[in-house]
C-alpha cells in the first residue's frame, strides 16, 4: 500500500519541498473555501493527505473528497483526476476495493477526455495494482502492460513502478520467467536511482522468484537485502511482505520454529502500519505453522485474525458493490466500443462516398485513354512480333550454346577416359601375351609327366584369364560411363554409389587436362565417407555436375602455377559426409579464388571469368540447375587469393 501511495506521489507531479513539513490543514481548508481557485492551496492539502494515509488514511480521504468537491466546482479536471487517484488509495488502503475501483476508473475518464497520457498511464498502473491484490492477475496485466507501453516514451523513473507490478502478476500467475525479467528490468533501472521504498518492493519479489526456482540460497540474499534496505527507509509495508517471504521459505523447509519467528515479525508490522491484507497474510502462514508444530491454541486465535480480515476485505456487502462496479464498467466499456464501432462506420460511408467520385473521374480518365490505347495496341503489336521473331532466334542460339557446352564437356570427358580406358587395355594384352608363353610351357609339362607342375601352370592361366576379364569389365564400365555422359538425361533416379561416381570423374577430369597438357601435375585429396551407400540421384546429370566443377578447379590451380611455377603446389580436394538427410560433396582448390565482386553472379547464364573463346559461361549454370532440381542446394566458399570450395547437398530421404 505504501508502494501505491508513493508511486502517486512521484507521479503526480506534487512539489517535495514540503514532504515532512507540519502544515496548518485548518487554515489551508479555510484559504480554499475563501479562495476556491487557489490551486496552489489545493495542491498542498493533497500532499498533506498523501503524508497522513500513512497513519490515518479516513482523515486522508475527507481531504481529498472535500478537494474533488472545489474542483469539481471550479472546473479543474486536471487536478480532479489526481484527487480521485489520491482517494481510490484512500479507500484501498481502508480496504475499499469496490470504492476505490470507481474512483479510479473516473480518473481513467478524465485522462482520457484530456489526452494527458502520462495521467492515464498513473491510473491503468492503479487499476492494475487493484487487480493484483483482489487476485484477478490476467485483468490487472490488462491495464498494467498498456501502461508501461505509456511509460516507455517517457523520461524518468516512473516506468519502474509498472514493470514491478507486471513482475508481480506474472510472478502469482507463476509464469517465473516472464516474471523474472519484468523484474529485473525494474531492478536494473532503478540501480543508479535513490529509490529505496521501490527497492524493496522488486528486491524481495526477485527472492520470491528464485525460490520458484528451487533457489532457495538465492532467495533468501534476496529477501534480506529487503529486510534491510526496508528498516533503513522505515518502509514497514515492504518489511512485512520481506519478513512474511522468509517464513514461507522456512516453512517449505520444515524450519518451523524459524517460520514462527519471522512470521509473527511480519503479523508484528502488519498491525503497525495497518494494513489489513498483510495480516490477513500473515496470519494464514502463522495458522499453518502453528498447526505443523501442534499448538491448537495458537491455530485458532489466528484462525479467527483471518475470519475478521477476510470478512473486513471480502465481506459480501463489498463483494456485491464490487460486482455491481465491475458489472457498470464493463457497460460503460461497451457503450464506447459501440460508439467506436458507429464513428467507424460512419467514416467509412464517408470514405465511400469519397471513392465512387475518385472512381468516377477515373473512369472518364480511362475512357479517354482507351481511344488512344487503342490507337498504340497497333504499334505494339507490331513491335510484339519483332520481339517475338528475336527471342526465338535468342533461344535457338542459347540451345546451341548448351549444345557446344555439353559437347565441350564431352570432349574434356572423351580426353580422359582415352588415358583412363588405356591402362585395362595393357593388363589385358600383357596377360594375353604371358597366357600364351604358359600354355606352351604346360604342354610341354605334360607331355614330360609332370601333371603337378603343369596343374600349377594351369591356374597361373586361369588366374590371368580373371584379371584379363576384370580388366575387360573396368573398360566396359569406362566406355559405358561416357555414353551415359554423352546422352540426354532420362530424368529417371537410380541407386548411385556417390563416392565411386565422384572419384570416376575426378581421375577423367585430371587425365583429360593432362591430355591437352602434358607437363600439368597436381596433388588430389579425397576423403570419402564409406558410409554414405548408394544415394538415388540421376547420374548423368550428377556427372556433369561432378565434371565441370573438376574442370574448374584443375583449370584454376593450372592458372595460378603459371603464375607461380617454383613455389606453388597444385592441389584439389574432393570429400563426402553425410549430415542429418543430406549428402555433402566438398570440391575444393587452392587457386586464386573468386573475387568478392563476381561471387554472386557465378551462377548466372552466360557468365564466366575465363578468357573469351575458353568458356560459355553455362557450366556453373547449368550445374546450380541440376542440383536445384535434385531438391539441393549448390554454393561457394571462396577467399580471394586462396582457392575456392564448391558444396553440392543432396537429399537422401
């Protein structure tokens, strides 16, 4: 209660020199109902109400009523709404929710009726500090967090007191995150201020959430730093709830002769300060301490405290009322969404209106474009069929380009698989000359009577006859490898051993440049992951993927050694990982890379950074298609100076 109080007063603009100050109320009265627009006078008897609700809230309230009267009178809606404020807690602190709920939801009115936007985020943080203690969490966010959006466009400290009280809700909701961080923004902000009442407040509701947390050590920092700060500003509202958190947190651990001590310290202050809630608090914890450790006596004194609390809070009289209020308000709140509902309407007849002359002068507009419209649908129709006639023969020479490419990619492919397919050839035909050679020597074998011998010159032949015909399937396999290249796709996936397919091209790229340069060698890294198996793919197309990123790369650590023949090194890497659902392939080079300036217009028909006549600009094109078409992705890490590495995902699943 002592936080509400201090927060209007902050707030409200009442000037502090005078806080603590005797004043002669008597004569204040006196001045006000001589000169009833003195507001001066009117001001000062609020800040004196604002001294005494500590101690004697119903002489508080008789001031502030007799100040809504003069003002009411002299037409002075501003300090009205302060007034009301001032009484609503007047009537809280008495433990009126009912009449101050009405109070409050005047004051709303006139703020609203002013624009005065930092009054109306005074009275929503209110209503919601209300709605916090009459437990109905979710409403009091509903005016607490429209608030705080009031309060973050403006200057000073006065936002900390919202953002507290949004802790506070979520904190009862049990929501401890969101809690925790309203918290500790409030915490944060007032870190630099010289706040202590405040302090207390967010202190001991961060020791509150800690213990949520099962933190209990952290809890308890808490809580006693607000003990602390508390009796340092005599701050006896924020020590009861402190002292009432600490017993909790005993109780919880079975600590019951602690819970005892501290809990009857909070019931202690509560009595001092009144406040009716917080003995109503304090004695419920003391009925459940008392009852752990078996002293009825104790049980039922403070059994019958928290009857007369509740019945002096929650009685049903002021429970009716409270319904009756909130029943009013929620009316009153529909009245204006009508209200809203029909000024909307009635803007938008108005707008209606509005479109059909906009509409109207358009269509006359229009009508008399269409003659000329009509008048140029000639000429573009003329100029359509010489587009027309262009992009044809654009198509056409961009299917021929393709064309050349593939057949480019061919013939690198053809260089290649010429060196590759000549290596089985030789094994074949060496094999073939030495079967012959042990063919004549088993004879003679034989023919001496050395079966033994000459049945070891016999599998010595079959031997080779298997090599001969592994080596006759290894050409077979090369030469059917370049006619699937050299076809057109089927666009039909098969089961693909990835890694087999990635070393094939590799070799053919490397021996087809070394076929047009004799003296290029360079250094291939591979690092195939065996666990990959077989990946359904079209292999044609992954092929000439495969291919031209070969090609790119030899090409490129051919450039640079020409540029450095003593100290640089060839070197192309190829590596496959599977990762999650996909298939990594990593072609990388240490060549000089791709300028920063080109890297993202690579993939781009038609664009290369070869020299003119040594490439279409359709490799990487093509390439980025087909891997799009597999449903993966191709992409490009380069650092200029340094090489270059090409990743291909595929998806496995």
């Amino acid at each position: 209660m002592k936080f509400v109080l201090l927060f209007i007063g902050l707030v409200g603009g009442i000037t502090t020199g005078i806080y603590g100050q005797k004043k002669n109320i008597d004569s204040l009265i006196n001045r006000v109902e001589k000169y009833p627009n003195d507001t001066v006078a009117l001001k000062h008897i609020l800040q004196y109400s604002f001294e005494v609700a500590f101690y004697d809230p119903a002489a508080a309230l008789r001031l502030n009523l007799k100040v809504i009267d003069v003002t009411r009178q002299m037409h002075y809606p501003e300090i009205e709404a302060e007034a009301l404020n001032f009484c609503a807690e007047d009537y809280h602190y008495l433990g009126n929710y009912a009449d101050a709920l009405k109070m409050q939801f005047e004051a709303l009115q006139i703020n609203r009726q002013l624009k005065d936007l930092a009054g109306e985020g005074v009275t929503l943080g209110l209503i919601g500090i209300l709605y916090n203690e009459l437990a109905e969490y979710r409403q009091a966010l509903g005016y607490l967090i429209p608030a705080d959006s009031i309060y973050q466009g403006i200057p000073g400290i006065y936002g900390c007191f919202v953002l507290a009280n949004i802790g506070d809700a979520y904190d009862s909701l049990h929501m401890t995150d969101s809690a925790l961080y309203y918290i500790r923004e409030s915490y944060y902000k007032l870190a630099d201020k010289d706040q202590m009442h405040l302090l207390s407040f967010v202190l001991w509701h961060m020791g509150s959430i800690y213990a949520q947390f099962g933190k209990n050590d952290s809890a308890l920092y808490f809580y006693n730093r607000a003990v602390s700060n508390s009796r340092k500003s005599d701050d006896r509202l924020d020590l009861g709830m402190s002292l009432n958190k600490i017993a909790k947190l005993y109780s919880t651990r079975s600590m019951y002769d602690s819970g005892i001590y501290y809990a009857q310290l909070a019931f202690t202050t509560a009595q001092s300060i009144p406040s009716k809630l917080h003995i109503l608090n304090a004695s419920n914890l003391l009925v459940t301490l008392y009852d752990k450790v078996h002293k009825p006596d104790s049980v039922l004194y403070y059994l019958q405290t928290v009857q007369a609390m509740k019945d002096s809070l929650y009685g049903p009289d002021k429970f009716h009322k409270l319904q009756v209020l909130l029943l009013d308000e929620q009316q009153r709140q529909n009245l204006v969404r009508q209200q809203e509902q029909e000024f909307r309407n009635r803007i938008k007849y108005i707008l209606l209106i509005a479109a059909l002359v906009v509409f109207s002068l358009i269509a006359f507009i229009l009508l008399r474009a269409y003659r000329l419209k009509q008048k140029a649908n000639n000429l573009l129709q003329q100029q359509k069929i010489k587009i027309e006639a262009t992009l044809t023969e654009l198509r056409s020479t961009q299917s021929q380009l393709i064309q050349s490419e593939k057949m480019a990619s061919l013939g690198e492919l053809t260089a290649g698989i010429a060196h590759e397919i000549q290596n089985p050839l030789n094994f074949m035909n060496n094999f073939s000359e030495v079967n012959v050679e042990l063919i004549e020597d088993m004879r003679e074998e034989f023919k001496a009577g050395n079966q033994k011998e000459g049945l070891t010159i016999a599998d010595n032949i079959a031997e080779n006859e298997r090599k001969i015909n592994h080596h006759g399937k290894r050409a077979d396999a090369i030469v059917k490898g370049m006619l699937q290249h050299s076809r057109s796709s089927t666009g039909v996936k098969e089961p693909t051993d990835i890694n087999a397919l990635a070393d094939e091209y590799l070799k053919l790229s490397y021996h087809g440049l070394r076929a047009r340069e004799k003296l290029f060698n360079a250094t291939m890294k591979t690092d195939y992951d065996r666990s990959i198996g077989n990946v359904d793919v079209i292999p044609q197309d992954i092929g000439r993927v495969l291919l031209n990123l070969y090609n790119n790369a030899f090409y490129a650590v051919s450039e640079k050694k020409k540029q450095q023949p003593e100290s640089y090194e060839p070197a192309v890497s190829v590596s496959t990982l599977k990762t999650g659902n996909n298939v990594e392939i990593r072609i990388g080079d240490n060549g000089n890379g791709i300028p920063q300036k080109v890297k993202d217009k690579i993939f781009q028909p038609f664009f290369t950074t070869k020299p003119a006549g040594q490439g279409t600009g359709l490799g990487l094109s093509m390439s980025y298609d087909i891997i799009r078409a597999h449903g993966g992705e191709l992409k490009v890490e380069s650092k200029e100076g340094e090489g270059a590495e090409f990743v291909i995902l595929i998806p496995v699943a």
